[in-house]
C-alpha cells in the first residue's frame, strides 16, 4: 500500500512538472488596464501583458507628415466607427514618425474602444490564437508590428501572409494589422530574382516566381503609406516643434538653428527623430548652446555650415 501511494504521489508531481513545460492556451488579460498590450512568451507560455506606461504622443505633435497623418487618421476613424478599413503597411526612411503616427492614433481613439496589441515578427505564428482570443469583444483591436521585416524561410512570413488574405478562416471585423517596415516588400531583393523576369515578343513583361512571392505579403496590406526624407526646412519645423514641447521660447528656438544643422551632419540624417533627440539634448543644457572657445567669446559655427 505504501508503494502505490509513493508511486501515485510521485506521477502527480511528474504530472505537474509537464503540465508547466506543455504549451498553456492564451488567456485574455484584463482589458480595463490598459489601452495598449504585448504579446510575450514566457517558455511554454503565451500572455498579453498590459503597458503601463504608454506613449503620450499626440496627432498634434508630428510635423510635415500631413498627407500621411490624414490617410491613417481617416483609415483608423472608419474602423472604430465600424466602417470597412484596410490593414495598413507604412513603410519609408528611418526616423519619419511611422511607428509615432500610430501610436498617436491610438491616443486619439483609445476613448472610443480603440486597443492596440504589439507583436514581435517572431510570435506572428500565434497570431490566429490572438484573433482567436479577442473575436467578439466590443473594443477595436489593431495588432501592430513595428520594423517589420522577413529573411527568406521565416515562419512569421506565411503566418501573416494567411491572416491578412488567404487563410479560410478570416479575421474577425474588429481586428486590423499595422505594420511598419523600411522596406516596402518586406523580403530582401536580389539580384538573381530578376532572372526569373520573361520578355515576350510584344514587349510584354512577366515577373518570375521569386518576384511575385517577394511582393505578394505587402500586396495583402490594403493601404500603403509611404514616408520620405525631410528637406532642410522640414528637418528644422520638426526640430522648433520639439523644442517648443519641452518649454524653449521662439528666442532659443531661432538661436538653435545652427546646432540642430551641426547635431543633423554628425549623425548623417535629417530625420524627425534625430530632431527630437537634438531637442531632448538642448532642453537638457537648459536650452542654451555651448559657445565656442574664441578670442572675442563669440561662438564660430565649423567650417562649411555658417551658410546652410
């Protein structure tokens, strides 16, 4: 009798150990604590943990973006009214305000039901379970993939592939995917794929099978929205923005123009996000820059910037 019951006692704790290793079903958080999730693995486990702290960057706040800022606002606004919307791919150089101008979406509508849900490329093979889970809740989730994008043979790219345009089983209408990526195909690009290109003898051009698989994921975003590099004027718009929003006055704003043009050449880019972190940095000095060591104390800018 004691034998059976150390044998017993010792399947149950064997039991309990693989009931921790095996795969756990995704449970639904609380929805109330937040407005914005992550979707993480934990080993064997799957949760959607709430953000705390999420960004406060509002639609105000980005600059020289307009004619995308309207595209995403309008596309988000049908969606939450429970219109028909398109999945949304934002794609363009680094640094433009793509992931910003989602977020801003989100605090735009977050009052309405609007939910966010961030996914590593990494876990989109678990995206069905995830639509899975909030089918048939009354928010509006986006499902948002930041610097999306693919090497050849990735389980995340068939994965999305399906659940934007192609699995029998569609996602639920209150579910869209934004993804941001700064290639716009999303695959790299080789130059053995254009040995699949045919030329026929009517001047007719048909794309070889590498090609068309290349283009095929980022054909299923229904809207495509795309960001370019900032002028000079543009750079400097963003950069006042972002030194009036830590409390500098039009003064100190006229008076940084230099050193946002210098913070920009050192760094290769005159993007909004270099912008902001020359702003974080001049508002950090206490929004004076540092004179250079001259015989009269006035400050020379370097050679070949006194006239950009």
């Amino acid at each position: 009798m004691f034998a059976v019951d150390s044998l017993i006692t010792r399947a149950e704790a064997l039991l309990a150990r693989l009931e921790g290793i095996l795969p756990q079903p995704l449970t639904a958080p609380d929805w109330a604590a937040s407005s914005a999730f992550r979707y993480r693995k934990r080993g064997s486990h799957a949760l959607l943990e709430p953000v705390r702290h999420v960004a406060r960057i509002r639609l105000a706040d980005l600059k020289e973006v307009e004619p995308q800022k309207d595209k995403l606002l309008r596309n988000t606004a049908q969606f939450v009214a429970g219109k028909p919307a398109n999945n949304v791919l934002l794609t363009g150089a680094r640094g433009t305000g793509k992931s910003s101008l989602i977020k801003a979406c989100l605090n735009e509508f977050a009052g309405q039901g609007l939910r966010l849900i961030e996914v590593d490329k990494a876990d989109l093979v678990n995206l069905p379970d995830l639509v899975d889970l909030v089918s048939g809740r009354p928010e509006r989730f986006i499902v948002y993939c930041d610097d999306l994008s693919f090497d050849e043979g990735e389980p995340g790219y068939k994965a999305l592939k399906s659940m934007l345009d192609g699995s029998v089983a569609e996602a639920g209408d209150n579910v869209l995917i934004y993804a941001t990526s700064n290639r716009r195909h999303l695959l790299p690009e080789q130059m053995r794929d254009n040995l699949g290109y045919k030329h026929t003898e009517d001047g007719e051009v048909h794309p070889g099978e590498a090609v068309e698989e290349k283009i095929s994921l980022s054909e299923r975003f229904g809207l495509w929205i795309s960001f370019y590099p900032f002028s000079q004027d543009e750079y400097l718009a963003i950069a006042g923005q972002w030194l009036r929003f830590f409390g500098l006055d039009e003064a100190a704003i006229a008076a940084a123009r230099q050193g946002a043009l210098i913070w920009a050449l050192e760094r290769g880019s005159r993007s909004g996000r270099v912008a902001y972190q020359f702003a974080r940095d001049l508002a950090g000095r206490g929004g004076t820059e540092p004179a250079a060591a001259t015989g009269n104390n006035k400050s020379i800018p370097p050679e070949g910037l006194d006239h950009v």
